[in-house]
C-alpha cells in the first residue's frame, strides 16, 4: 500500500512574535486535528515550525498540502517588531514548505506515533534538501515538491506544483481562507456563511485565487494515484 506522507516547514517561523508563534501553533494543531477527522490521516507538529502528515489516500496528499498552505497563509499574524521585516514578508508570501512523499510505510501505527518506511524518507529528504537561506539572505524558489521513486510521476509534478506554486504566493490571506475551505469540500453558500461575506464576494475570492485550476490539479492528483 502507498500513502502519501506530507513534510513541512514554516517559512520564517522566527519573524512572527511570541504571540503570533503561539496563535499559529494553536490554530494549526486544531486544523490538523480537523484534517485527521476528515481525511483519516495522522498528523503531528515537531519544534512549532515542522510538521508531518500521514494520509492513506495517497490521491488525497495535494489537497491536504494546499489545504493547510491556504489556512497557514490565512492567519492574522505580526511580525517580531512594529517594521515588517523581508523574512516576515516571506511568511506572508509562502507560508509554509511542504513536500509529499508518495510510497509505501514498512511501519506505521498512528497510536504509537510512529512512521517508518520509503514516503516519510523521501518528504523529509526534500524537505531537508531544499535550503531557503544563507547567511546573507532568504531566497525562495519552491515551496511544494513531490517526490517518490517513479521518475516519470516526479517529473509529471513537478510542473503541475511550479504552477500550483505561484498562484499560492500571490494569494491573499482571505483568498487562502476561500481556498482552504473550498478543499474542505465547503460549497460557497456554507462559506459565505462561515465568514459571514456575500456569496458574490466569496466567488470573487475563489476566482481570483485561480480555483478552477486548482481544483483540475488536485483532481488529476487524485486519479492518478488513487
């Protein structure tokens, strides 16, 4: 059996204030919480700024990773300082970096917290190998890769989330709100509701953030690795 086991780290975790630090920890935790009900999958933050998420239908991984860049990028966060700060700005651009690994587990129990095995290998390594600074700087070129041990499936991908890529970081936070609750499967009477905005509004949102793309994306995601 393949699963797809998501990798993430938040960009410029360190620029949001201790308050901020703590609203995103809550918040996320809740979410993941919500994703787990919703998607059967195992979810769990390491350090405040990683996290790791199992999700047995592996068809569903790029869902669940736009699903929780989108709420990332929604939250109503500050800088460490009243002067918004170029790695502050990435946050608010990017949010998170997230990589799916697509394979099998050789040992998973989410009881016991553990995950072993071929797709947590492979999101970690991507992850860990994508460095987004130096000494000097924060350069960011991608924020969601795929990888898995099938050349021509990375490849295939790989396009698909460059684009996916820049839709997101132009986004923003009430179009990622839209976003993340259109992958939820809300339709946009329930979240012109939920947010308490005419549904015109929520439409104007869902088109801006380019959600008929998005939705063909996740979609054929979906039915190749189902």
């Amino acid at each position: 059996m393949s699963y797809s086991v998501l990798s993430g780290d938040v960009i410029s975790y360190t620029s949001l204030d201790p308050k901020s630090r703590k609203l995103l920890l809550e918040e996320l935790t809740l979410f993941l919480k919500q994703l787990d009900v919703q998607f059967d999958s195992f979810s769990r933050i390491i350090k405040g700024d990683y996290l790791e998420c199992v999700i047995p239908q592996a068809g569903e991984g790029l869902r669940v990773a736009l699903a929780i860049k989108g709420f990332i990028k929604s939250l109503a966060v500050q800088a460490t300082s009243n002067i918004e700060t170029s790695r502050f700005r990435l946050f608010k651009t990017y949010g998170i970096r997230i990589a799916i690994g697509y394979g099998e587990l050789t040992h998973y129990d989410p009881k016991e917290g553990i995950i072993d095995g071929e797709a947590i290998y492979l999101s970690g390594r991507t992850i860990a190998g994508k460095t987004t600074f130096n000494k000097e700087r924060i350069t960011i070129k991608n924020t969601l890769f795929f990888a898995s041990d099938k050349t021509d499936l990375n490849e295939r991908f790989e396009v698909i989330f460059n684009l996916l890529d820049v839709l997101l970081a132009k986004a923003t936070a009430r179009q990622c709100e839209v976003l993340y609750l259109k992958l939820l499967g809300l339709s946009e009477e329930e979240i012109s509701a939920k947010l308490e905005i005419g549904q015109s509004a929520v439409n104007q949102h869902s088109t801006s953030v380019g959600w008929s793309a998005i939705e063909s994306a996740v979609d054929y995601f979906q039915k190749i690795l189902s």
